[in-house]
C-alpha cells in the first residue's frame, strides 16, 4: 500500500512519514478515526462492524472532524448513503453525480465546461468520499458495486474513498462461496470491536434514573456473570444499539412503577420478579411496553440474540411514546403550537406505513423527506385537481373549439419530445421554446391560408399566439418548440375566433387535460429555498407581451394592443422572471423550515403567475367583449394558472395534496409535520438535514415486517 501511496494512488492525508507501518498501527478509540485514517497511506479505508456497532455514526462523526481541520486545497468529504444505488444499472461516478443533484440542488446546474457542478468537483478532485452501507446494496450485485468501486478509482486514481460495511456481509462479498474474489483496491480495513460488558453495565445503571431502578439492571449483569453457559444477552448488548434501546425499553416512566414491587429485599439484593414476566409482556405481541429488565434472562421466551433483539426493538416505540411527561420542554414553534397528542396505536399504524414506504417503494432509503412523500399518491391525482380548477377557464374562454383542440394536440406533441428533450431545472427553457413555436406555428398556418387563398381574420393570429406558450410547460426548449409549432399551427390554420354551441364543452375538456398533464409531467420535485430573477425568464415574458400586443392590435386597434402588449410584457416578465432558488450548500435547514420556505415559494410564485396570466387575460377579452367579461375571463384563467405555476416550481402544493390523500385512507396523520417533529423529539426519529431517519435500519426494517438482518 506505501509502494501504491508513493506512486500516486489515493489521497494521503498525512506526511510519509506518519504512515501506518503495519495493521496493528491502525488501531484507535473513540473519536480517533480521523487520525487512523490519516495513518492510511493512500486515504482509502473500510470500516466494518456488526449491526448496531455504530457505523454511521462513527463516519457522521468523521465527516465533522475532516471538515473542522481541513486546510485550503484539501477534498472535501461528502457522506453518501449507498441504500439508493443500483450497481448493475449504474456507474459509481454517474450515480455519485446524480445523487449530489437530489442533494445539494446546485450542484446539479451546469458548470463552466457544461457538465453538472458536482461532476466538475468530482472530476477535478475536490470530493472525497465517504460511502455508507455496503451491506445496502442487494447481496447478489455487492460483488458488482466493489467492482464499480475500483473502476471509479481507477479513474480517479487520487481519490479518497472512506466505506462502511457489516462485517458478515463485507466477508462474504470479498471471498464469496461461488465466484471470484474481490476486494477495494488499495485500501486498509478497521473493525468496530463490540463494548465491553462492564462498560454496558455502568451505562445501564448510570442512566437507571436512581437506586431503585439501578437495582433492577444490578440484578441481570450479575444473573449474567452466574451463568455458566454464556447468555444471549451478554452478546446482544455489546452493540451501542442494543444497549440504547435496552435502556429506553426499561428506563420506567413517571407514575407507571409500583415502589412496593421495585424496592430492595431486606438482606439488600434486587426483588426476584422473574415470576410477573408473562403478565408484564406476552410473546408475540409488537408494539407493547415491557416490564422489568431481568425478563430478559428467560431463555424460553428469547433462546437466541434475533429474538433478544426482536423484543428490544418491539418495545422502543411504546417506551418512546409512554414517556410522555418526562420529555424535555419544547420551544415555542410553529410545529409545537401545532402539536397533538397521538396514541401509542395511532403512532405505530402511521410509523410502519412511513416504514414501509421507505423499504418498498424507495427502495430501502434511510431518507424520510417530506417532499418524497406525493409520489406515495396516485400520479394522477394532483393533475386531477387543478385540471377540476381550470374547466371553468375553458368554459369562459370566448374563442371555438379549436382552442381545446389545439391545446391537446401541442401537449401530446410536448409530452412526445420530452423523450429528446426533457425539462430543465427551470421550465423557462422549454417556454421560450413554446414562445418561439407560438410564432413559427402562428406563421405557417397563416402562409399555408394565403397560399391556399384563403382568407385569415386578425383574430387567427390571437388563436395562433394563445396556444403556443402552453406545451413550453411540459419540456425542455425542443420540446417545447416542437408543442408550440404544433399547436400554434391548429390555432391559426382552423382556428375560428366565434364560438360554436360545443366551443364550451371543448374547451373545458381541453383546459383540464393541458392543466393536468402540465401538473402532472412538469410539478417540482424538489423543494425550492426562495426566488431569483431568470433573465430568460423576463425575456421570454417580454416577448409574449410584445407578440401579444401586435395580435391585439391587428384586431382590436392599436390603443387595445398597446394596453394589452404593456400588461402582458410586464405580468409576463414578473410571472416568468421568477424561479425557484436551487438549496446552497451552505444552508443548513430542518424539515419544517425547508417547508416553510418552499410554501413560501409555492404561493408567491402562484400569485405572480396568476396575475400575470389573468391581468393579461381581462385586459385581452376586455378589449373584445367588454370589461365584465374580461373580469370572469381572467379571474378564472389567472386561478387555473397561479395554481399551475405553484406546482411547477414549489413541492408544497403536491405535498399538501398527497398527504391529505393519504391522511383520508388512514396511512398518515393529518398534522403530519407536527408528528415527525413529536417523533423526532422521543428519539424515534433522528435528523440529518433537511430530512429524518428512523432511529436506526433495524427499526425500519423491523417497522416494515422485512425482518432481522
């Protein structure tokens, strides 16, 4: 390994001359990880430990220490969860890529040389990595994943690569049964040792809470230290995991304890209270609090460590949740004020539907993030309901058929070319596709009439014009163009400026499909952390004021062209400049704050779309029909719009729906957020971020009926 450090593989933190000599060099206590690693002469070290050991935690702590003494010039370390990646579809470096767009937004943007940020960071050696739980990715592709590993690092033959994996699953990876072997090249490996039982034992008894309840834990270490045959139990709380949630499961609440039961006999040992177990707990029940510690001991009930463990994790949420008045004060927040009292039942039913979302439909992510949350939903459900909002914009729409007609026809044509041409970050691209589209499509339907000696009222440019911006929602600026020519073309060439007697029936149809396929294809999918101005933005709302204003005038006279141009360049400029804000890596938010900015910009940029559109609109059909017209006109238009527009850029309006969805099938509560804080709060939730994590993998699993592991 020194040889491969001296000929240029990986990072070496520190000089030669602190290089490790030898494995029992590599040695360390608590908090010393970064010095290990820093022993390691190519920066690339794999960290194992059994389940519980605490891994994750260990690298979270790395991570902070690397940071706090990281000089100028240094990578940077990046904590990536490994649960979410797929080895057998997906390079390492192309998923790493991606991953950094979901969680540091800005990354994702193109950099100077066109590829994403991250990419150009990744590239340049400016990351380092920190890649937790191996034992993640499925047992028939982990073979798969260290390849990609090594492939990656044969790339970048300087980067630092920090892995965590359980030690079982790392051993029957590297030297499978059937197969080859494999290993992460150049790297050194350090195991997580379990605790010693005595350090258990003074950490039981320290955090018992008093004499009494010490007595209690007293009572099982030295039934343990009797036994001649090693108990399940002297291996199960060796692991900081167990030894947590053995002192949650046990540490009695307030008013639950009877002191008569739990005081000491009278030659001073602890009570024998073996004789209550089954009263106190019976077998097979989840989700019930336990009695005392010394149940622990019956081997009848619990032979094995997985049915130690099983127990422990059954009754950390009743302990959790029958905690009630000896939790710590709450701040005065928005959340607390908010805060309801939800039973142990409600929340184990609302804790294992969450799990088990995680498990199935994402795949096994640790990440509960609030804004994952609307694609539990039915796809269709938030285009249905703003396509319902938007039937009375067609209704009212004072123009033929053909306006619901040619709407379909360039969102079917937009849907197609997003396969070519996807959406951008900001839809502005795929707008100013649909703006020039409106043009060349106005333009060629009216060529192909003169050609053909047709005659073409003024009003077949408003028709050409009215339908182009609409597919520019649903792509990338190709797709964009491609739905703009197409509908502006349906609009210009057969568009008839009367209404027929179907023109309502047609337009509403055609105003709800557009409006749902629009929510449904183009809604944000990330939460936004406020606004910025988009210079295509404002440029593409200047020019839909401009074409609009000489449609105006062609029919209309050029004073209700001029008005009309002026209110649509200004609304359009405003509605369109503003796009949401991609997160900066610097800004550290908690889940409800991330909401409360994201709504922020969900209901902003609504309202600047909605005036936009429905200003534009009255002042357009004002000029036609008269001012009472314009006023329905535009405030049903501006509505169906500002909802619109919210959706593509905020996740607050797909959220709120979805989770009143879910809330009326029974899978989550209705004060969601106020839930996840009150869990957060009991230690059954942990935060990391923006997001929370179930307090440990086990947890969720178990949560989700998956099992031990």
């Amino acid at each position: 390994m020194i040889q491969l450090a001296m000929t240029g593989t990986g990072w070496a933190p520190a000089a030669p001359s602190g290089w490790a000599s030898g494995p029992e060099t590599l040695s360390g206590g608590d908090g010393e990880l970064v010095e290990v690693l820093g022993r390691v002469p190519t920066g690339r070290l794999v960290v194992l430990g059994e389940p519980g050991s605490g891994k994750s935690v260990l690298l979270v702590r790395l991570v902070l220490d690397l940071l706090a003494r990281r000089r100028s010039g240094d990578p940077v370390p990046v904590l990536v969860p490994l649960a979410s990646w797929d080895p057998d579809q997906e390079e390492l470096d192309l998923w790493l890529e991606r991953r950094l767009g979901i969680d540091y937004p800005w990354l994702g943007d193109p950099g100077r040389t066109g590829t994403s940020r991250g990419r150009e960071l990744f590239d340049a050696g400016w990351i380092m990595l920190v890649l937790d739980g191996l034992d993640e990715v499925p047992d028939g592709v982990r073979g798969r994943a260290i390849a990609r590993i090594n492939d990656t690092l044969g790339l970048q033959p300087n980067l630092a690569v920090v892995l965590s994996s359980r030690s079982a699953a790392f051993a029957d990876t590297v030297r499978p049964r059937n197969g080859p072997e494999v290993r992460v090249t150049a790297a050194a490996g350090i195991e997580i040792e379990p605790l010693d039982l005595d350090t258990v034992a003074s950490y039981l008894r320290d955090s018992a809470g008093g004499p009494v309840h010490e007595a209690r834990w007293q009572a099982v270490f030295d039934a343990l230290a009797a036994e001649n045959d090693p108990h399940p139990l002297s291996d199960l709380l060796t692991t900081p995991l167990m030894a947590y949630l053995a002192r949650v499961a046990y540490y009695p609440s307030l008013g639950s304890a009877d002191p008569s039961a739990l005081s000491l006999r009278q030659d001073g040992r602890p009570p024998d209270l073996t004789h209550d177990s089954a009263r106190r707990s019976q077998p097979g029940q989840r989700h019930t609090p336990v009695g005392h510690p010394v149940d622990l001991l019956d081997r009848t009930r619990f032979p094995t460590p997985a049915a130690l463990q099983a127990h422990l994790l059954d009754a950390f949420i009743p302990a959790a949740y029958r905690r009630q008045r000896s939790l710590p004060p709450v701040p005065v927040t928005r959340s607390s004020r908010m805060r309801g009292n939800w039973t142990l039942e409600q929340a184990a039913h609302f804790l294992t539907y969450l799990a088990r979302d995680l498990e199935h439909r994402q795949q096994g992510t640790t990440d509960l993030k609030w804004w994952a949350l609307p694609d539990a939903a039915p796809r269709m459900l938030l285009g249905a309901v703003v396509g319902l909002v938007a039937v009375p914009a067609g209704v009212l729409m004072p123009f033929g058929a053909w306006l619901g007609v040619g709407m379909v026809v360039g969102v079917v044509v937009a849907v197609i070319g997003r396969r070519w041409s996807p959406p951008a970050r900001s839809f502005n691209r795929g707008l100013a596709g649909g703006l020039l589209g409106s043009l060349l499509g106005s333009a060629l339907g009216l060529g192909i009439r003169a050609a053909l000696g047709i005659q073409s009222p003024a009003g077949y440019v408003v028709s050409g014009l009215a339908l182009g911006l609409v597919p520019g929602f649903l792509g990338g600026f190709r797709a964009g163009l491609a739905g703009g020519i197409t509908a502006s073309f349906v609009g210009a060439f057969v568009g008839e400026p009367q209404m027929g007697d179907s023109a309502p029936l047609a337009n509403s149809i055609g105003f709800a499909v557009t409006a749902a396929c629009v929510v449904t294809f183009g809604h944000s999918r990330l939460p936004a952390r406020g606004l910025r101005w988009s210079p295509l933005g404002i440029f593409t709302g200047l020019g839909g004021g401009l074409a609009l204003g000489i449609a105006v005038t062609m029919q209309a006279g050029l004073l209700n062209g001029l008005l009309s141009g002026l209110v649509g360049a200004a609304g359009g400029s405003f509605g369109a400049g503003l796009e949401a804000k991609p997160a900066e890596a610097t800004a550290a938010a908690d889940p409800q704050t991330l909401l409360d900015q994201d709504r922020a910009t969900f209901w902003t940029t609504a309202l600047a779309g909605g005036l936009a559109i429905g200003i534009a609109a009255a002042f357009v059909i004002a000029s036609l029909l008269g001012p009472w017209r314009g006023v329905l006109t535009g405030v049903a238009d501006g509505l169906a719009t500002g909802l619109a527009w919210g959706f593509l850029q905020a996740r607050y309006g797909s959220f709120t729906i979805s989770r009143w969805w879910l809330a009326l099938r029974g899978h989550v509560p209705w004060r969601l957020m106020p839930f996840l804080a009150d869990a957060h709060r009991r230690g059954v939730l942990r935060q990391v971020g923006s997001t929370y994590q179930l307090r440990h993998a086990e947890l969720q699993r178990r949560l989700a009926g998956e099992g031990l592991s």
